[in-house]
C-alpha cells in the first residue's frame, strides 16, 4: 500500500541555522499539507498546497517557513533561522483527488539547540 | 481557539468491551470528521471519517457516530483489542476551496485496552 514517506526521522540543529524537511507524498495526491506538533500539545495545521502554490496558510506560517515542490515527487518545508520554539513534530500530508482524506507520514522529529 | 474538543485526556477499557471516544466541535462549517490512531514516535493513521450529510459510519470494529445538531461525534470500537491501545484524534475539516481542506485537531484521547 502507498504510504507518505519522510525524511530524515530526526534531524538537530543549532539556533539560527537552515533546516530542509523532505516529504514524498503518494504518487496520485494533488494536495499536500504540512502539520506540526510541538510536545504534548495539539496537531496544528501549518500549510496547504496545490497545483504549485499554497492554497492556504496558517498564522504559524510566516516569512520564516516556505515551502516547494522542487520535481514531481518531492515536497519540502524550509524553515530558514530555525528557534527554540521550532523544535516539534513535523508531519506531512497528503490527499487524493475527489476526496478530503489526508494521509500522514511518519514525522520528521525536530530539535533545535 | 478550541475548535475542536475531546475532553477525555484517557480512557481504560477491558478487552473484549466497547470503546467509546467523544469529540465536540464549535465550528458550524466543519462538514467533515476524521479519526486518526497514533503511535508514539509514528504519524497519524486513518482510521475512519464521515461526511455531515451522513450520521453513521461503520468500518469493520470502528462506527462513527455524527450529532449534528448537537456538534459531536463518537468513535465506537467493539471489541477492544491490545493493538487498539494508542492515542485517538478527532480531526474536522471544510473545504475552502476545490478541496483544499486544512485539519483541525482535538488534543486527543489516550486508550488502553486491558488484557
């Protein structure tokens, strides 16, 4: 069964710097949807996208966080200057045609020094 | 901004018995209601949904429940097994435009089902 896959598991970094999380979503979706969770609270919701562009966006969604689908398959967020605060779960998702279902993949763990 | 409730942090039930999982929602635009289980250190895994013009939904031991005017839905699981034991999310969306149907999420009920 197709499955949303994301890379690394777990990366750290240092305050300040660039971080790239990569996601491939399942090859029929059109949507793709970023999400994230900071430890012991909810699942928020960070961004939406389609057709090459964001269709929708947060207010966590700021200057600090892009996103792109630099080929067919690939579909990465970039948080740029990375804080603290950024240090979460991040999960990537996606939807098929003619349906709001989303599927998650595994999360890509987050920590920021 | 709770949006989405589930008021139950945790929930212990015997093996073989009916687990029941409560959400409310504010949002009268919310059209869709999703479950989510969810492993430690693992994503979210669909479990079932149901659409607002629907007040019943049923996916092998999984029944979801839809109260519209009441704004909240149930998840039923009969019988609990172990392998149920995991954090359940209710999530609700509404589709702003030609599908794009960001998910809000309750802050989730732990179960334990008990052998």
């Amino acid at each position: 069964e197709p499955e949303v896959t994301q890379t690394p598991s777990h990366q750290v970094t240092q305050m300040g710097q660039e971080v790239i999380l990569r996601c491939v979503p399942i090859s029929n979706h059109l949507y793709f949807y970023w999400y994230r969770q900071i430890l012991g609270q909810k699942v928020e919701f960070l961004v939406s996208f389609y057709n090459n562009e964001i269709s929708e966006k947060s207010e966590i969604f700021d200057d600090q966080f892009s996103v792109e689908r630099p080929d067919g398959s690939n579909f990465t967020l970039k948080i740029r200057s990375t804080k603290l605060e950024d240090s979460a779960m991040y999960f990537c998702a996606s939807s098929p045609p003619a349906t709001d279902t989303q599927y998650f993949g595994p999360g890509t763990r987050l920590t920021v020094l | 901004d709770q949006q989405v409730k589930q008021n139950s942090p945790s929930l212990s039930v015997q093996e073989g018995r009916i687990s029941i999982l409560n959400c409310d929602y504010t949002n009268s635009m919310f059209d869709y209601f999703l479950w989510y289980k969810k492993y430690p250190a693992e994503g979210p895994t669909f479990l079932i949904s149901i659409s607002s013009i629907k007040d019943k939904n049923e996916d092998g031991r999984f029944t979801v429940f839809l109260n519209k005017s009441a704004k909240h839905l149930s998840l039923h699981i009969v019988p609990s097994q172990p392998g149920d034991s995991a954090v359940y999310f209710c999530a609700a969306s509404y589709d702003r435009n030609s599908g794009n149907t960001p998910l809000v999420f309750g802050k989730g009920t732990r179960l334990s089902v008990i052998a």
